[in-house]
C-alpha cells in the first residue's frame, strides 16, 4: 500500500507574515501599541522669602535641614549675622551634609556700610527708602556725616569672603540647595554689588535650588524667582 504524503501548511494568522522556512513571524509592533516613557528632568527654583520683619528664616531653615538629613548638599549663608565667631574657618556642619556659614563679625550688621565700593546697580531695593536717608545730617563742625554708626572695612570684607565662597560653591555645581539668608538686605546696605549678584544667580547650574530670604529684595531678584512667598503678621 502507498502511503500518500500530506504536507501541512502552517496557519497563517491575520496580520502575520511567513519565514523563509514557513513560520510565522512575530508582528510589528505598531507605534500606538508601544508605552511612552517620559524622564524627569532635573530642574532647581529660585525661592524667595520675603517679610517686612526679619523673621522669614527659620521656616527656610528646617527645609534645608531636612533635605540634608534625606543626602542633600546644602549650604546656608547669613550674610548679616554675627558675633559667634564663625567665618570661613569655623563654619559649622550638620548632618555631615549641611554646611552652615556667617561672616566673621563682632555683631549682626544693620546699619549701611559707608564704606561700600561703587557697583553698577540693577534694581533698588523695594524698602531702601525707610533705610537710607535721602541726604546725610550735617555733623559737628558743619562737616556731612552719616546718619548711622559707619560699617568698618573689616566688616565689609567679611560678608565679601562669605558671598565669593558661596558664590564659588554655587557655580562650581557643588551643592543641591543653597540658601541666601538676608541677601537682598545685604545689597540694599551696600554690602555686596546688585549687579553681581544678579549676574550670578543667572549664571547657576539648572539642578540648584536656591532661597533668597530678608525683608528686602531688589526687583530684579524678585523677577528671576520661580516662587514667592510673602511672611505677613497683624492680619
């Protein structure tokens, strides 16, 4: 008896083409069919602080303290701040991951610095006027003098050396959060150049968070923050 030989044709199923050898080949993924994967960019703020007291930091500090504690790079610079003996040499650390820094200073500075250089201005600061007079009392002997106790150089050295460390810091990608505590007080007694630190701040890398906080703030800071948040009390 003849056995008679059947060859068998493999299925084609619908939207599935054949091999050289006959088999199916896997269908083309359509590109509706394929999941999209969107990737966060990193991407640090500018945050400002503002009150018309001096009292927006504590709030600001406990934020920086917690991103310290969760492995953040945090530097916090009080520009104003004194009589601790601190400076660049005797910054303190907390976490091991946040750095706290304050000029060294005999006392907090309040008054204008009489011996600010000339700086190209950007924006004044919204309440310079309560600050400074519009002209200088005349002093004994009818010679012009100031009307606040003048800021020596050593004064105005030590908030310098602070901002250029903090500044180096900033632009050298060093950190994940940086804050400016009384920056824009700083400016507005004549303590650091407006320009500069405008140009700066302009210049950071994009990961960088950084909080501006005082109760002064030149406009053209307020203008590059991504967030501002106004401290009132009385209402």
């Amino acid at each position: 008896m003849t056995a008679s030989l059947i060859q068998h044709q493999p299925r084609r199923e619908p939207g599935r083409s054949l091999g050289p050898a006959g088999r199916p080949q896997p269908a083309a993924r359509s590109s509706s069919s394929r999941s999209l994967r969107l990737v966060a960019q990193q991407e640090g703020l500018i945050q400002i602080h503002t009150a018309p007291f001096r009292g927006s930091f504590s709030g600001v500090f406990s934020q920086a303290l917690r991103s310290a504690g969760l492995g953040s790079r945090v530097l916090i610079t009080q520009f104003l701040k004194g009589g601790v003996d601190q400076g660049l040499e005797a910054s303190l650390w907390l976490c091991g991951r946040l750095q706290w820094l304050r000029p060294a200073v005999a006392g907090c500075l309040s008054e204008p610095c009489a011996t600010a250089e000339p700086c190209a201005t950007v924006e004044p600061c919204a309440p310079a006027a309560s600050v400074v007079s519009a002209a200088p009392a005349a002093g004994p002997g009818g010679l012009a003098g100031s009307p606040f106790p003048t800021a020596s150089d050593p004064d105005r050295e030590a908030v310098e050396a602070v901002w250029a460390y903090s500044r180096d810091q900033l632009l050298g990608g060093q950190l994940d959060q940086l804050v400016l505590d009384e920056l824009g007080l700083a400016v507005d007694l004549g303590y650091l150049c407006a320009a500069e630190v405008t140009a700066t701040l302009e210049r950071r890398p994009s990961h960088v968070d950084v909080i501006l906080t005082g109760p002064a703030m030149p406009a053209a800071l307020m203008a590059m923050a991504d967030q501002v948040t106004q401290l009132r009390r009385g209402f």
